[in-house]
C-alpha cells in the first residue's frame, strides 16, 4: 500500500472533508438560487408574424385539453401580472389570486389564456392549426406573416381592466410563476 498524507494525517483528512461539504453545500445553494430565479414560465404572444413562445415549457409538454386547448402542465402557479406593450399604450396588470383572461385576436385567429377562479390552472385556447412549430420547441409561429394583432383584452376577476385595439407592435407578456 502506498501511504499518502491522507493516511498519517488526520486533521488534513478532517479539513478535506470539511471543505468539500462546504464546497457540496455552495453548490447546492447556488443551484436553488438559480431555479427559484426561473420560476417563472410566462407566455409571450408577440406581433410582427405572430409567435406565441412558453419560456419555461416546451409547447408538447401541455396537455391537450380537448379541442383547440391546451393545459400547462404545472397547475399549482397562478399569474402574477400582465404586460401589454403597444405603441402608445404600455400597462402592467397585476394579479394576486384572482382569475385572469387575456384575450387576443390575430387576423381571424382568437387566442385566449385563462385561469381557474384562483388564478391558477393556466390554460391557452386557440386553433393551434393556424400555428406552426417556431425557432424552437419553445415556439409556435402562425401561419399567417402578414397580419398585425387588432384588439387585446385582459380581464382581472370579472372586470375588464384593459380593451384595447392594436395596430401593430405589440407584445403581451402572461407572468406564470
């Protein structure tokens, strides 16, 4: 057997294993860190040959929910705000338990993301015929390029916070977290 001074020395061999379970504990830490920081999973529906992107769900992780909807798949998140970014006529809408509805139409396509009562269960509702797989697995591309978005309406509970005609240039942005 070769002797090492791992072998002689005991308190070297306490302190290695000190600084690797240190080093093990920095590690896990800072991979918690990251994943608390990705939380959130929004849906972007961008204008200008429209794309509907799920930043932290592929699209073929949804469940189809029947029909033209689809369910994602981590049903405990709710919505904690809406972005709507348009030329003009910028809002944020923030949730906090409440039911949320966005609607969009693009050309003759209508696309609605909704939740449960309590703001969770977010589901899309659109005709994902009129969509093509984008840039990534992450995407959906309609296949329309031509057309603009034309209206946006966000409901919070019941009420209508925001009705709005577009004319091109906008973005909504659902947070998912």
């Amino acid at each position: 057997m070769i002797a090492t001074h791992f072998t002689f020395n005991r308190e070297l061999r306490s302190l290695t294993v000190v600084f690797v379970a240190l080093l093990a504990a920095a590690i896990g830490g800072c991979v918690h860190m990251w994943a608390q920081g990705n939380n959130d999973t929004p849906i972007i529906i961008a204008d200008g040959s429209l794309t509907m992107e799920s930043r932290g769900v592929q699209w073929a992780n949804y469940s189809n929910a029947g029909g033209n909807t689809r369910v994602h798949p981590n049903g405990g998140k709710s919505v904690t705000q809406v972005e709507i970014a348009m030329p003009g006529n910028n809002r944020t809408v923030t949730f906090s338990g409440q039911k949320c509805t966005v609607a969009v139409r693009y050309a003759s396509t209508d696309i609605t993301v909704t939740t449960a009562n309590n703001g969770t269960g977010l589901q899309v509702t659109t005709d994902f015929g009129s969509f093509h797989t984008g840039a990534t697995a992450n995407h959906l591309a309609h296949n329309n390029t031509t057309a603009k978005i034309s209206h946006v309406t966000v409901t919070q509970g019941n009420q209508t916070v925001f009705d709005s005609n577009a004319s091109g240039g906008t973005t909504i942005t659902i947070h998912y977290q």
